[in-house]
C-alpha cells in the first residue's frame, strides 16, 4: 500500500512541454518513453503530465538535456 507522503510527492510534479520552443530532437523520449512521446509530426506529446515517483529523476534527465529548454516542471498545488 503506498504511503500519503509518495502520493503527495508523486502530486507535486507536473511536466509541461512549450509546442513553441520543441524542435523534434527527441532526447526527452530517449530519456523516458514512459512520459513522452514523439508523433509523425509536431512537437513531442506529455504522455503523463503527473509521473509518479520513480520516474522523476528520469524526467529530470530530459529536462536537463533538453537542448531547447521546452520542458519545465510545476507544482501543480501551487497553480490556480
Ligand atoms: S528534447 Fe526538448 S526539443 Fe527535443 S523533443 Fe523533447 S521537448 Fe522537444
């Protein structure tokens, strides 16, 4: 059974591709294809905007790599 506090950690991140600034270079699916993916065509798809736990690190990976800073990261508890 999973604790309050890996639910709450889990809730605390929301990932947010920019349409605008991806340019298909695809490090983000290479990183983790568990969270994005890349269509025929257009920018990349946020497959799970909320990831849990054991793919953030992963999902830090892409942003970091990211070459065009497209991605970024929220606090979906501190968006209203
Ligand atoms: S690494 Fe960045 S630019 Fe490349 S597909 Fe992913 S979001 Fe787009």
């Amino acid at each position: 059974m999973r604790s309050r506090t890996v639910a709450k950690v889990e809730a605390m991140m929301k990932v947010f591709v920019d349409p605008d600034l991806c340019q298909r270079h695809g490090e983000c699916v290479a990183e983790v294809p568990e969270v994005f993916a890349l269509p025929e065509d257009g920018p990349v798809r946020v497959l799970r905007d909320e990831p849990p736990v054991k793919l953030r690190a992963k999902v830090a990976d892409a942003l970091r790599y990211c070459p065009t800073g497209a991605i970024s990261l929220s606090d979906p508890a501190k968006e209203s």
